[in-house]
C-alpha cells in the first residue's frame, strides 16, 4: 500500500492541505465493428461498466457495405491495462467482429456540432468573424439566434465553442469523434 503525505501550507487563512495533482486521464478512441442486432449495444456497453469505465462519447453508424454490420467508434479515459481486459472481453462476445484500440495510431478524426447562439444584431459581426476563422457555417438565421454547424477535431471544437461561450450559447449537440485508419489499416 502507498501512503500518500500532504504538504501543509502557511499562506492559507484556512490553512488547508495542499493535494496533489490529479494523474491525467488517458484518453482512448476504440473501433468494433459489430453485427447489426439488436441488443449488441448494451452488451459492448456492460463490459465496459463492469470494469468500471465511463464512456464519454460513442458513436454507431451502419456499414455502407451491408447493412449486416455496424461500426462503434468509442471514445473513453482510464488506464490501458483495464482497457487491454476491456477490449478482449469485447472481442469474445458473439456479435463483435473485432475491436482496435486507435491510441497512437495515424488516423484521421472528425467530430461535428451543432450550436444555438442567443444573439442580437450587434453581435453577429463578432460571432461571424469567430465563425469564420474556424470555417462554422450558418445554418439557421433567426431574429434573436443563429445556429452554426461546424466539424474538425476535438481541440478545434472545444477552443471554438471556449471563444462563442461569451456570447451566450443557448443549445449545443455535439456527435462524438469518429475516425478511420490511415491507408489500408483496419479501423
């Protein structure tokens, strides 16, 4: 067992105990491609819950293909030893076909989101600008709002909607990432 010590700090009027910074979070991005059937889902999802591991973006979209299978782009955080478990127990269930893990692979990675901007008139010229610079496209014009559609990856997105929270988002979607293998690699 590791005992963990805590610096006490002086400047504090509450003189609270400094802690630790908190490990980052690996971030993952794992492909299975699936039968389509239904319930498939919820047993891919129940692996990953029964170790303990949140699911913080998943996507399902059909084979174009056929439409006999389906392809889950899974975008999770935790340890890769627990995922490793994770990703072999997926692989063992009836329905999955395969599942990778893209971490430090070269693929190509795309998320879109959709947001209602609260605007006036007077607002729009700094909005459309922002817009613009990250290639949005208006969507909808309202009096009182404007919805934008705009797609790239993640660190795109997140400093996008960082620069319009000012001005007042009233309603965002945001898909999740999908991505796709460089070349002829399996995704």
């Amino acid at each position: 067992m590791t005992v963990t010590s805590f610096e006490r700090t002086t400047e504090s009027p509450n003189d609270k105990a400094t802690l630790p910074p908190a490990a980052p979070a690996h971030v993952h991005t794992i492909s299975i491609l699936v039968r389509n059937k239904p319930g498939v889902l919820v047993r891919v999802a129940l692996v990953f819950s029964r170790r303990g591991y949140n699911i913080e973006s998943l996507v399902v979209s059909p084979d174009v293909a056929t439409a006999e299978f389906s392809r889950m782009t899974i975008t999770c955080s935790g340890d890769p030893e627990t995922l490793e478990q994770i990703i072999k127990q997926c692989t063992k269930l009836i329905d999955v076909v395969h599942a990778i893990d893209h971490t430090g692979q070269p693929v190509i990675e795309t998320e879109i989101a959709l947001l209602k901007m609260r605007c006036q008139l007077k607002e729009r010229t700094e909005i459309l600008q922002i817009a613009e610079h990250y290639k949005a496209k208006v969507v909808d014009y309202g009096p009182e709002s404007l919805i934008l559609r705009v797609y790239g990856e993640s660190e795109k997105l997140d400093s996008f909607l960082g620069l319009l929270r000012p001005f007042g988002i009233a309603e965002l979607v945001r898909s999740g990432k999908i991505l796709m293998a460089r070349g002829l690699e399996t995704t």
